[in-house]
C-alpha cells in the first residue's frame, strides 16, 4: 500500500494508510467515548479548526497524537481569479506542523472572486488554465513546504471555451505543477453520469505514479442523467465497484469516507469504513498471492 511518509524533521511516526473518516465536531462525543477500530486515521478540514480555542481546540490534539491525519482544504481556490491566499497558506502550515500532519490537499476548482461563492465551480480545460493553476500549486507547496494533492471536482456545466476533456487537463495540471493527486472516485462517477463518459476509462486515464489518496462519498440523484454531489447518504454499489477498478488498476491508497450532511451514528459510519478496508484486504491478500506464485 502506498502511504504518506512523514517528514525526516518529525516527531510523529505515525504512517497514513487504510481508510479513514472526516474528523467533525458532530462525532467529537462519540469518538472520544470509542474510536471504531474500522478507522485508521481522520481528514479535517483546516479552516474550520485553525486558531480554534477552547474545548474544541483541546479536544483535537489527543486524536493527532494517536491517529494520522490528513488536512483537506475547502477555500484555497486553486483555479480563482483572485490572489492565493497566502496568510491562510502560512496557518495552515503551522497548524499541520503543530499537529505532526504530512498531507494537503485541495479541490482542482474555484470558489471565490473577491469574496466566497460558497461552491466549488469548474476551472476553463485550457493551456492557459493549466499554466495558471499549476504557478498556484507551485507557490502553495512552497509555502506549505510540503507536495500537495489535488481532487478531481464535481461540476454540473462545460466551460464552452475548452480545449481539452477533464483527464487531459488533470493530467496537464498534475505534471505542469509537479503535484499529486488526490482521487475522488465518487466525483468520476458523478461527472461520468452528469457529462456522459465512461468512468472507468478515465479512472485508468489517472497517473498511478500520482495517486496519493482517494475520496469516496454518497450522492443524490437529482434526475436519471443529474446528480449532486452531497455527501449526505450511502455509498452506492457502482462507487464502491469503480473503487474495486480504482485499486486493481493503480494499487492501494490511503481511502476516506466523506460524509457531510444526514450524518447518522458513528456505529453506521464505521460500517462504511469497514467495506473501504474489506476491498483494501481483497486486493492486498490478491498481491501477496501474485508475488508468491
């Protein structure tokens, strides 16, 4: 399994592989009672605890000092019109060096012009974008002093100025700006029914060499040919079959249950943890055998 080794200059041992679940404040009560023993690490947003006080801020180092954890950002705005947000990128680097976390990522989108859109809306697929991006990236994982990953998004309109279908711009942005990838299998299959392509050839269109980490999440059908990314229910049975395809074709990657919204009891939560680890298991013991024979 490909993991995220941790910095040579850090304290923290701890090696991010296996499956994992959003660290969120609604779980905080139950998660201090048990941690499941499905869950191998946690993914929080940065944001949404940078320069947090009180409880909440003392109740997140007990769990950074036992579990890996990973910082998944929500405002960076990669592909906005508007200047990177430097001071935001300089918090978080303190705060993922004050919590021992090795991994970034972010959404390959934008979500702010001269204030928050409170979307995550589709970067234009074209030689101009990448090129604009990728200097993002660049001075991200600068300031960061870490590589970071970006998630293939969700989007529900074409930009009719592009000049290159999604897996060619991921592709182009992910060598341009020297970065990996963060693969979000439940946003193939959404744009793949929204947009009409096959998701398994663009799962195989995806560097493998890239591939540090992988989402999956439930969505709602909005129609027969629409659905929205949510997040807010199961995991349907042809998600989890592309994360199946997903780790035949490029191997294993550390794997997170996104759920945002209908959040049901962490008991049902770490079910969903469970099946990521069951295909994981499949697919090792499967590589063990094909080494041995």
């Amino acid at each position: 399994m490909r993991g995220q080794e941790v910095n040579s200059n850090s304290m923290n041992p701890l090696r991010l592989n296996g499956a994992g679940l959003g660290f969120r404040r609604e779980l905080l009560t139950d998660l201090k009672a048990h941690v499941p023993d499905a869950i191998d690490f946690f993914e929080l947003a940065p944001e949404n605890w940078i320069d947090m006080g009180g409880a909440h801020g003392r109740d997140l180092r007990p769990f950074t000092e036992r579990y890996p954890f990973v910082c998944h950002g929500l405002s960076l705005s990669l592909g906005g019109p508007a200047p990177l947000d430097e001071v935001l990128l300089h918090k978080t680097r303190q705060f993922m060096d004050a919590h021992h976390i090795v991994l970034f990522t972010e959404h390959l989108s934008y979500c702010s012009d001269d204030g928050h859109l409170y979307d995550l809306l589709p970067i234009p697929f074209t030689e101009e974008a990448v090129k604009y991006v990728a200097a993002r990236i660049r001075r991200a994982q600068d300031i960061l002093e870490r590589r970071i990953a970006i998630e293939n998004a969700s989007f529900y309109a074409a930009a009719p100025i592009s000049e290159m279908d999604e897996a060619h711009f991921i592709r182009a942005v992910l060598a341009e700006a020297d970065c990996d990838l963060h693969l979000d299998i439940n946003n193939v299959y959404v744009n793949s029914v929204n947009h009409r392509y096959d998701p398994l050839e663009f799962i195989r269109a995806m560097p493998t060499e890239r591939i540090v980490y992988m989402h999956i999440a439930g969505h709602y059908n909005e129609a027969e040919d629409l659905i929205v990314d949510t997040h807010g229910a199961e995991v349907i049975d042809p998600v989890w079959r592309l994360l199946d395809e997903a780790y035949a074709t490029h191997g294993l990657a550390p794997t997170l249950l996104e759920r945002d919204f209908n959040i049901p009891p962490l008991s049902e939560l770490a079910r969903e943890v469970e099946h990521i680890r069951r295909i994981q298991h499949l697919h090792r013991r499967h590589e063990t055998l094909a080494r041995s024979s």
